[in-house]
C-alpha cells in the first residue's frame, strides 16, 4: 500500500505543483538520506504536506481527513482509548450506524485496526489518511473531556459525603478512618491526582476556607485556581491523605510530613505530602516528583555559551566545593543531578544525602535525611565520608555544622556538590562567612558558584513587539541597559548602529492550545568561578557588590543578563525574566 516515487511523480506533474527537474533532484536527495521523496518536497517547501497526504491517500483509494479544526464527540473519541491514541497515532471521530471512521497517518498499521476490530466487534473500522496537526489536536481533546469528567466526578461525589457528627468526633481516630475509607473520599483525591498530573502540576495546595475548599495548581511555576469543593468534603480529604502517607489521624494541631506513590498511565509519581494547621483547619500541599524523569544535559536546561563551559571546566577539577543557589522551587536540585550524570562513571564512587531523595540515579547511592532517628545533613555527611566516597553530593547546606563537613571534605580531596538558598551567586560567599566558615577556608576550596531562577518558556504563537521608552525606564530599575545592549551586540542579536530599541522582543500570545501563551520552563544563570582576584576578595571579607563587580569584569554575566539574552531570541519574555528576578 506504499506509494511509489514513480506514481507520485505522474501525480505531482499532472497537477503542475512540481516540475520535472525538481522532482529529480528531490529524489536524489530521499535515496542519499534515505527518506521519502514526499518528505523531501515538503522540506524545501515545494508542496505542503496537507498537499502530499491528499495525492497519496488519491492514489491508494483511502479518503483523506482534515481534523484541525473539528471538534470531536467526546464518547466517539473515547471508543479508541487515549495510550492507543497516542502510541500509534490514530482517532475516532466519526461514527454513523456500525461504521466507526478512524483518522490515522499510516493506513498500513493493520495489527492497530485489528486491535480496534476486536474492542469493538459490532463496529466496521474505515480508516482515513489525515495530518499530524489533525492528530495532535484531536490528542488534545482527550485531555479537555478527561477535565470535563474529573470535575463532573468531584461535583457528583461530594453530595455522597456525610458530615461527621460531634459525637463522632469524640472517637476521633475511628471515624476518620472510615471517612478516608468512604468511596466519595477515596475517588475526589484520585481524581485531583489525576488531574494534576493531566495538567502537568507540580504542586497541588488544598486549602480549607470559611466556606469551601480551595485546590489550586502550580504549573510551569505559577499557582492557578483549580476548582473549589464543598466543606463538607475537607475532613475527609485530609484523613484520606493521612492514611496514604501514613501520618496520624487524630493529630490536627502539629504540622505533619510524609509521602507516598501514585502510578499512572505507565508513569510512577512519589508525592511528597506536608498538612499545616490553619484558621479553617488543615491545609495540604503534595508535590508532584516524577520517578521516571531522567537527568537533563545542562545545555536543556538552558545552559549556554561561557557559563556551560565553566561549569564543564568546573566539573572536570577532581576537587572542591561547587554550590548552585536560588530560592525554593527554583531547579537546584535538577541542576545537581544534571551534573551528578556527566560525572557518573565507572571509575568514581558518588554518595549523596538528601531531603527527600527526589530521583532514583543508578550507580549512586542515595541516603535519605531523617531527623527524627537524627540522621541530619551533618550526622549523614560524616557517615559518607567512612565510604570512600570521590564525589558528594549534599542536599541543602543549612547550618554550621554541614558546612563545615562539606567544607573539610572538598579540603581532605573530595568534590562537593550542593546548594544554598542565596539571591544571588556573589551572596554565597557572606552567607558560608555567616555560617562561621573561615575566609582562607572559602577560598581553599571554593571552585564555583552557579546561581539560576526558571522562567516560562513562550509558545510558537508569540508577538513581536518593540521596547518604548517608557518601558525602557522600568527596566533600567532593574539592570544596567549598556550593559545588556553591549552583550545583545557580542551575541550578534544586535546588529552595528542598531540600539536595544531597534530589536524584536516577545509576548505571550494566548491560544486554546496554549491558554496562558507560556509553556514549559527553562533556566536563566549567572556562574561565578572563584579566580584569584576573587579568592583575595574572599580573605579580606569583602562585601557582596564588590565580589559580583568584580567577578562582572571578569566576564560573569548576571541572571538578568542570560534572561535578556533569552528573551532578544525568542525563547521567554521580559516581563518573565523581571518577575522571577524581582521576587
């Protein structure tokens, strides 16, 4: 059922949409890079690939769909089943009486079909030939009629829920216990998992006011209202959580932590679980970490330039200490365990000690921090160092003590991954002082400090615009505007004669696909390597502004900076870079 270079030729020729000579050529090129001659026009542009799917679903006798812009019955949409979907790029859209039309891109994909056939033995399969972009916008309606069906399952379920009574309350424990055990209760909290993971949610904040309950999302690193739920439902809900983590019930005046796992569609989630005390009771936050995520390279987390190649340089020193700070929520973690996988090989022993252990890495071996059994930072890290470690890494450095430890390990011939909470890389260095860290000791074993936020990627939809010079004044509030156009200059962002004013940058520009314009996030970074000249600075107790000066001169460029250059190349927008830089 393939189509023959030879058939679409006539074809193309026919209709006059190729001539002769081009054609020739395309097919040179499909057999040297062994692809499909339609491919290859459609690359150079010469026919759309809409064009290419009509002549080829034309010449095999299979009619051709377009599904771009249809709105599909969520019940005939749900005959094929989402995973199915997906994996093999098919869709029902269409059914009249037994027959069940089925938009795909490979009509070939009998065992699909076949699968299909047998679901569903009183439907007759007619397959269709239609676009990727009809495909991913039908995959999309999945995702709204499985939002449609959780909200109408937490509406539908909270009438089924019954108050617990006074006298009830008296036996705390027992009837807490029932109530997580109550259907209604156990299906809202899996449908709120659920639909948090749909959303790709990092965390979810339950949050019991006067008069209903809030549940609010964190995506792409910004909280969006969710959905609120009826009072009643509140008690529980939080006796459901505390079962699943394992927490006691009957405790509602002490803040609790705990965690448990949650699988999904193939994905396996550990959900780490804190409830606070509030006015109106309990409030929970659970984040979101997926098990199955693997490492990313530095350059996908948006590493470029001089910055990657002093944190290669950096990583290649067989010793000393090495910090990434950045507020809470801001990819530290991710950044230590990007670098943790290029340094991960055969010849090194890696440890770590963490809270919690966010991602299972093979070959490392991972130590969970327990403070109640007193397994701390410090007491964990001192046990490390009996394990003939090459390479640790270090949660969070957040007393005296751990920096110490970590400080005499990079000293005693160790290279020490970790991280601090510090607005900036040059406020890493007060903050150890503070700690009671001696100057020469910073010095000693300080190789680099690599501060970052994450900023949320633009969808392709964006909008050009260009800067005013109103806009111009609130920005030079925040950054030195010589500075970044003489960078936007060395970037070649900013052609000879040409000044700030004169570049594109860009706005989210809101779609259905894309219902805020943003998408995704990635990271902007200043990295400081510790030179000589900033290893005196260090001895002689300078201030923060002197040391990030002076590091500057050297070459460092600030987090506003990389945004900037960032945001000159489409990639976010100014407003994103501003907003995570003045928090």
């Amino acid at each position: 059922m393939r189509v023959e270079p030879q058939q679409l030729r006539a074809f193309l020729l026919d209709a006059g949409l190729v001539d002769e000579k081009q054609f020739n050529q395309c097919l040179k090129e499909a057999k040297k890079s062994h692809q499909p001659v339609g491919d290859v026009l459609v690359s150079k542009g010469l026919i759309s690939q809409e064009q290419l799917l009509k002549l080829e679903a034309y010449i095999l006798g299979i009619p051709f769909v377009n599904l771009e812009k249809k709105i599909i019955d969520p019940d005939i949409l749900k005959i094929i089943p989402e995973p199915i979907a997906k994996s093999h790029n098919i869709v029902s859209f269409r059914k009249k009486g037994n027959n069940l039309e089925v938009a795909m891109l490979d009509p070939e994909d009998l065992r699909t079909i076949e699968f299909i056939r047998k679901k569903e033995p009183n439907l007759r399969i007619l397959p269709r030939l239609t676009t990727p972009a009809s495909i991913k916008n039908a995959l999309r309606q999945y995702a709204q009629s499985l939002e449609s069906e959780f909200g109408s399952i937490i509406k539908s379920e909270a009438k089924n829920v019954k108050t617990i009574k006074e006298k009830e309350k008296s036996e705390k424990g027992e009837s807490l216990k029932e109530a997580a055990e109550k259907l209604p209760i156990i299906k809202i909290v899996d449908t709120l998992l659920k639909h948090a993971i749909l959303q790709r949610a990092s965390d979810i904040h339950i949050e019991p006011m006067e008069k209903e309950v809030l549940v609010r999302y964190r995506i792409d690193g910004v909280l969006h209202d969710a959905m609120t739920l009826p009072k009643i439902v509140s008690p529980g809900i939080v006796a459901r959580i505390k079962v699943l983590s394992n927490l006691k019930l009957d405790e509602h005046r002490l803040p609790q932590d705990g965690r448990f796992k949650v699988e999904t569609e193939g994905m396996k989630y550990s959900v780490r679980v804190s409830i606070l005390p509030v006015f109106n009771g309990e409030k929970i936050v659970m984040r979101l970490l997926p098990e199955t995520t693997r490492a990313i390279s530095l350059e996908g987390l948006g590493l470029r330039d001089e910055a990657l190649e002093m944190v290669q340089t950096n990583l290649r020193k067989p010793v000393g200490l090495i910090l990434v700070t950045g507020p809470t929520g801001s990819g530290k973690t991710t950044t230590l365990y990007s670098m943790m996988a290029i340094l991960n090989t055969p010849e090194v022993n890696i440890s770590t000690v963490e809270d919690p252990v966010e991602y299972r890495m093979p070959r490392i071996n991972q130590t969970q921090v327990n403070p109640k059994i007193g397994l701390t930072f410090a007491a964990g890290l001192r046990s490390l160092l009996r394990q003939d470690p090459d390479i640790l890494m270090v949660g969070e450095i957040r007393d005296k003590e751990t920096a110490s430890l970590a400080v005499n390990a990079a000293l005693t011939g160790h290279l020490v991954l970790s991280t601090l909470h510090t607005n900036n890389a040059a406020g890493a260095i007060p903050r150890l002082l503070d700690m009671g860290v001696e100057p020469f000791l910073i010095s000693s074993t300080l190789n680099m400090v690599l501060a970052q936020r994450l900023v949320r990627r633009l969808c392709e939809g964006k909008e050009k615009y260009n800067l005013k010079d109103a806009e111009l004044k609130t920005i030079a509030k925040y950054c030195d505007l010589s500075r970044i156009e003489k960078i936007l200059k060395e970037e070649k962002l900013i052609k000879k004669g040409q000044s700030i004013k004169s570049i594109p940058f860009f706005r989210p520009k809101p779609s259905k696909e894309c219902p805020e314009g943003y998408k995704g996030r990635i990271g902007i970074y200043e990295v400081l390597a510790v030179t000589e000249t900033i290893k005196e600075l260090i001895v002689k107790g300078s201030r923060t502004e002197e040391i990030e000066e002076r590091a500057k001169k050297e070459g460092m460029r600030t987090m506003v900076e990389d945004g900037f250059v960032k945001a000159a190349q489409g990639i976010t927008s100014i407003e994103e870079v501003l907003r995570v830089i003045v928090e």
